[in-house]
C-alpha cells in the first residue's frame, strides 16, 4: 500500500511542474472576473482593458523566477585530464627459469571430454 502511494506521489509531483504554467493559466481564466475586479492594478482605468492580464504577468513572472532559482547550477566548462601510462616493460629473464623447468604460472589440469561439452552447449535444433 505504501508502495503505491509513494508512485502516485512521484507520478504527481513529476507531472505538476511542467503543468505549472498550464496550471496557472487556468486558474487565472476561472477567476478572471474576480482578479478583474478585486485585484487588477488597471481596475480604475477601463479604457486600458487589463482585465487582470497584468495580475497574470505578474505571476508568470514570479513563476519563471521560482523555476531560474530551483534549476540546477549548468557547468560553463568541462575539463578533462586523462592520463596515459604508455610504458610496457617486459623482462624474459624472469619468465625463462620457469618456461625451462616446466613449471607454469597457468596451468590446466581440468580436463573436459567434448562429450561433456556437447551435453551442454547445443546448438539450435532445426524443425
């Protein structure tokens, strides 16, 4: 149950901020009469036709600062510093006295029969 909630959560909070324009849009269209009257800076000038737009840009404007101010900081410069060893030593003297011995750093001593193999690996059978 909490799993579930927790989805519809996120799901909710990843919707809503790119509809926070859309959002605010239609909040101003529903109450356009009241912002019209009540809070519009032009109500006493009719002859402008605000109809509380300028309440609206108001509100844009203090919606793009929110989102300027919460955006992640953009990195102006990316540096890259990469380090190349190219030096190969290889030294036989050490590998010699153990190639003459027959004593091997690897060696395989499992042995598998191509039986084994086969009864395992299969290839594709056609039909």
């Amino acid at each position: 149950m909490k799993v579930k909630f927790m989805v519809l959560l996120l799901i909710v909070v990843v919707v809503m901020q790119p509809l926070g324009r859309l959002w605010l849009f239609v909040s101003f269209k529903i109450n356009q009469g009241y912002i019209a009257k009540e809070l519009c800076e032009n109500r006493n000038r009719p002859e402008l036709e605000c109809n509380g737009q300028c309440v609206f840009m108001k509100k844009i404007k203090q919606l793009d600062k929110q989102e300027h101010e919460h955006a992640p900081v953009q990195v102006k410069q990316l540096v890259e510093i990469v380090y190349v060893g190219n030096q190969f030593y290889w030294d036989p003297s050490i590998f010699l006295p153990l190639l003459k011995t027959g004593k091997y750093l690897i060696t395989n001593s499992i042995h598998i029969s191509s039986k084994q193999l086969l009864a395992v690996f299969k290839p594709p059978q056609a039909e």
